[in-house]
C-alpha cells in the first residue's frame, strides 16, 4: 500500500530518451520511478495472483536486471492452518448475510454479537494451531513464519473484540469497562503463566515474582484472585496480619457494576465513590506504610497514575493501562468520552520519542470511534483482505457503515468483500469460496465473477464440471458455452469423442458438434462399429442440435431396429434418412449397402416396391452414381444401366 502511492503506468520510451524502437524499454509498461537501490527504477508486472518486480540498472544504451523478485499478494491464502480459517470463516459469512433484514434491531443485536464471537473463535483456533507446530518444528524459517502469523492473528483477534464490545454490541456506561476488563484479561495471557509459576513453586511467598502476580491481579481487577494469594503471605506473618487484613476488606468491597441487578449506575457510582474515599483516608493516615507493596496496591486502588506507571512492565502496553486507570478513576466512563482518556493514556505511556505504532493508531482510532480510520489502517497494515473485509461485512449488516459510501460505484463494504474474493481465486482450491463472496455483492458481484470464473485453470473434468455448474446455477450463459468449447476441443484433440460430443452439446455449439458427429460416421466407416453407444443411444432431442447429430442419432437407431430385427420399421427408417437429405454425401453409398440386406427379406421388399417409396432409392442411387461414376459411358446409358441393375 505505501508503494501504490508511487506506482505509476508510462511509456518507458520517454524515460529512456532512447529513439531505438528496439529498445528494451518498451517492452515495460509499469514502472516504479527511483525507489530500487541508488534510485534505480523498478518494473513491475502483475499475473493472475503474483506481481513480477525487478530492479532496472537505467542507462542509455539499454536496461540490465540484476535482481528479479516475485512479490505474491495474498501469501497466506498457501498456509495450510490459514486455510482452515479461511473455509470456517465463509460458512460464518454465509450464515451472516441469511439474517433477515426485517428483523427488529433488538432481535438481530444478540445475533451480530454470536457471528462476531464465532469470526473470534476460529481466529484463536487457528492461532492455537499455529503456535502447537511451531513449537514442534525443527525449521527455524518455518518457526519465523508462524510466530510472524500468530503476531498477526493476536493483533487480529485483539482489534476485533474492541470493535466487538465498542460497535458491535455497543455497552453503554456501567457494562462498556466489565466488557473492556474481559477484553484486557483475554489479551494478557502471560499473568495467569505467572501464576502458575509462583503456585508451584517450592515457597510461593518468596518467589520473586509473588508481589508482580499480586499486582497484575489487581491492575486487571481480579480481586478476588488478589486477595487468595495474599492471604498466603498473611499466614506466614502474624504479626503483619491486620494491614493484610484490610487490605483484604478494602478488596472485597471494591464495587463491580452488576448489569443484571436492580442497582441503577447512579446508585452504583455512589457506592463506588465512598469506596474510593475509603482507600484514600487510609492511605494519607499511611495505614500501610510498615509494607511498602501494600501501600503500592492502595495507591493503585485510588487511581494513582505515576504508580500505575511504575509497573509499566506488568501493563505491557498503553490500553491495559487506558483500562486499569478507567477501572480505579472513572468506573461509570460513558463511550463518548473514551477518546480523550485513550489519548491521553497512550501519551503517558508511550516514549514521546518514539511513533505510535500501527497497531496503537487502529486501537486509538477504534477508541474515537472511527470507523473508516480503523478500517483504513487495518487495510494498509494487514497482509490481506481477510480481516478488513469481513469486519467491514459485520458492520455493514450492523448499520454502522451507511455514511461511508465510496465514488467509484460501490460502497466500502462491497468493495471490501470483492477485493478478498479476487485473492481467493488465485488459489486452486479456496476459488469455490469466492463465489459465495461475489453472490453476496450486488452491484459487482456478478460482473467480478464472471470475469474471474474464466480464469480458472480447467485441469481436469472434475473441475470443468464444478465451474460449469457454477455458471449454470447463475445463468451466466456465455461462460457456459466457452468451458463447454474449450473442453469439447480438448476432448477432440484426445481423440475422446464421447467425451467432445457431450461438452459441445452442453455448449449448444451447432457447428463443433457437427465436425464431431462426421468424426463418429468416419470412425465407423473405417472399423465397422460405433465407439460411445451409451450417448448416442441417450441423446434424446439433443440430437436437434444440428442436422449432422441428428443422422447420426437417427442412423444409430436404424442399426439397433436391425439388430432387434425389427426390419420394416429398420427399412422405413432407412427410407426416411435417404429422403431427408441430411446424409453426408461421402455416407450414401454406406446408406445403400446398408438397404442390400433389407430388400432380402419379404415384409421389407413388399414395402419398398410400394410405388412412394421407390423413388427415393433410384435417386438416390443415381445420384450416387453420377457422383462418383469414372466411366466413359454417356449418362444417358449409364441411368438406363443403373435402373436395370436394380430391378
């Protein structure tokens, strides 16, 4: 994304100066000016699911190339764990875009909610996935890619659930920090491993990390936790026990806003309030000033943020932060005013010499609830349109995004969701997802898969069968009929004539379907007998497809009447062949051989000497005749000759 700012598409000529027409440099249609090493230019050339990047070494006699790179979009639609996301999270899209839209919005609410947390789920399946082989492989390149990926996916699955509690489900005051607390918890994983190391440890109360756990807990409100292992350093110090002890009850009365109580926020905030001017008084009265962790723990219950900041490594980052302060200073925050805290809590924290990076923008953009900016970074700092597309999806359908329509024909969610089913279609098979994509887009869907369904690589029948149905189930007419063609030629260039026949008939191909009904009548002059019966025998009115299928179809069926020696209903059917005109020329001295051992038998020549049916034979015959005759008889004699030979 940060190059497409200076990608650019020019005639090369006019950047060489160069007057050759010869020259290399025209050859190249995309350029990217002065960005390789010394300022070199690089081309650049995009294929169906790569872009082709070189680095030029620019002279006036002509270009060399010392470096050629391939670039692949799109890179981890090939991981085989991602693959599991990407097929999960379409059965997720399929079931989003099914919610009626006429539905109540406090119906559908909870419903948004579930898909969101189902999008979440596999998000961490994969990860966890991701995470059991990297530490099983012994290749420290493939280590690098999935830890690179599971950095990814954790970022990933972190912005969502923000965007989950802030848009999607939309906690007013009161709930909105219970639900920025799970979310905190969920993402500062490493406290619990702490535990479990201070736990199993031989003397937990003097392990160098029991005040770190103690404090985390705290700072992530799990006071209940807190207190538990705090009475374990209480035990071991009678003495010390009544400053234990209050910091105990201090604790235990911390009020926890309760959704499904009769309390209202008003009365809540009250509680809360006299609770935080408990803790102050004790500590300016520096009830806990014998123990300095106790009085850390009291300065933190009071909303002190220098001493909160003073544990920057147990935080981790500025939103853990954002929420611990929130938690002891304004438990009631309203989501409006969440910007100004996310600010101001990214300034204290963070280095004032260093920039934001791109994962703190998108949380502080999400904090000030823009949409559009969370969206964008998310677009320019990801390495695909996975995420972006069906979060833009999931907010769409929440009606979030209706002011947020784009200039060029189609809005951001469509766009989105186009963009990331165009990547799926450079894959071989992970294509059959995008087309549910493309469905659900109305305004380009259509047109994007039509245009990409024809980039198929058509490898085997099998395949050609899965995009032809595709296509039929969505009418699409004119790509029907050209996978049709191009598997009727290559069946024909197999010499596999059922096979050809049957694909141009699917085509409604008059013309293909006539060169290979002559390839069957010429195969059978030449061995006797016809290849593929079990298709000619079926093909119904197909064989309307053109007047060659229809013989063909016809004059199978003359041989079948034969074999039941069905031979009246054989000889009419000769007859009517003979009349139609619809015999190859080269196949009518075939089709007279054929009536010789009709005339044999009785009921046939009765038939045949009736005076209607006449006719056509000695036509035929002589026409016949004439037209392969090499004799110096005049015509004249030749007909009279003729004639008498068959009577």
């Amino acid at each position: 994304h940060n190059m497409a700012s200076v990608l650019h598409s020019t005639v090369s000529a006019s950047i060489c100066g160069c007057s050759n027409e010869q020259c290399l440099w025209t050859t190249i249609c995309h350029l990217i000016p002065g960005v390789g090493l010394k300022q070199k230019h690089v081309g650049f050339e995009w294929g169906p699911g790569d872009i082709l990047v070189y680095e030029t070494n620019f002279k006036l006699q002509g270009p060399g190339f010392p470096f050629v790179h391939v670039v692949r979009k799109d890179e981890d639609i090939y991981s085989p764990i991602l693959r599991k996301l990407f097929n999960e999270s379409h059965h997720i899209f399929v079931g989003l875009q099914n919610i009626k839209d006429d539905m109540p919005s406090k119906n559908k609410k909870p419903q948004f909610v579930s898909v969101s947390k189902n999008y979440r789920s596999v998000i961490r399946a994969c990860m966890e996935e991701l995470q059991q082989v990297a530490v099983s492989t012994q290749d420290t390149s493939l280590v690098a890619q999935y830890s690179n990926q599971v950095s990814i996916l954790l970022a990933i699955e972190l912005i969502w659930n923000l965007c989950e509690v802030l848009f999607i489900d939309a906690a007013p005051a009161g709930i909105l920090l219970l639900h920025l607390l799970d979310w905190v918890r969920l993402h500062k994983a490493d406290v619990d491993e702490k535990v479990r190391e201070v736990l199993q440890s031989e003397s937990p109360t003097h392990h160098h990390a029991y005040w770190e756990v103690v404090i985390s807990f705290v700072l992530q409100g799990r006071m209940d936790e807190a207190r538990q292992i705090l009475m374990k350093q209480a035990n071991l110090q009678p003495a010390s026990r009544p400053i234990y002890q209050l910091m105990d009850s201090l604790l235990q009365k911390m009020p926890i806003f309760n959704p499904g109580s009769t309390q209202t926020l008003t009365e809540f905030d009250v509680k809360w309030r006299h609770w935080h001017e408990e803790c102050d008084r004790y500590l300016q009265d520096n009830s806990f000033a014998s123990n300095r962790h106790l009085e850390t723990i009291c300065k933190i219950l009071v909303g002190d943020e220098d001493t909160m900041l003073e544990h920057k490594e147990l935080l981790g980052t500025w939103y853990h932060f954002l929420v611990s302060r929130l938690l002891f200073f304004h438990p009631t925050v309203k989501p409006s005013e969440l910007h100004y805290y996310a600010q101001s809590s990214m300034d204290m924290f963070l280095d004032s010499r260093s920039a934001p990076e791109p994962l703190d923008s998108i949380l502080l953009a999400a904090f000030e609830f823009d949409l559009h900016q969370v969206i964008k970074d998310c677009s320019i700092a990801l390495n695909n349109w996975w995420f972006v597309a069906h979060l833009t999806d999931l907010l769409d359908h929440c009606k979030l995004l209706q002011s947020h329509n784009l200039h060029f024909g189609s809005n951001l969610r469509e766009f989105l969701v186009l963009e990331y089913a165009s990547g799926l279609f450079s894959h071989h098979s992970l294509w059959q997802l995008a087309v549910d994509y493309f469905d659900h887009c109305p305004e380009f869907g259509r047109v994007y898969l039509e245009l990409q369904i024809e980039r198929v690589p058509l490898e085997t029948e099998r395949k050609a069968l899965k995009v032809l149905r595709i296509c039929e189930q969505r009418q699409m007419n004119e790509q029907v009929r050209s996978i049709c063609k191009i598997m009727a030629k290559r069946a024909l260039s197999n010499n596999r004539l059922g096979s050809a026949l049957s694909w141009s008939i699917r085509a409604k191909d008059a013309a293909f379907a006539t060169l290979i009904s002559e390839r069957f009548l010429q195969d059978y002059c030449t061995r006797g007998s016809f290849s593929d019966l079990d298709l000619i025998d079926n093909l119904g009115p197909a064989m309307l497809l053109s007047d060659r299928l229809t013989f063909l179809g016809k004059y199978r069926e003359f041989h079948r009447l034969y074999g039941e020696m069905r031979f009246t209903e054989a000889a009419k059917l000769l007859l009517s062949l003979m009349t139609a005109k619809i015999a190859p020329r080269s196949f009518w001295m075939t089709l007279l051989t054929d009536a010789l051992p009709l005339l044999e038998q009785k009921e046939v020549n009765t038939y045949v000497h009736n005076a209607e049916l006449q006719r056509p034979i000695y036509n035929l015959l002589i026409n016949n005749h004439f037209k392969s005759a090499r004799t110096t008889r005049s015509n004249r004699h030749g007909k009279h000759e003729l004639i008498r030979d068959l009577e």
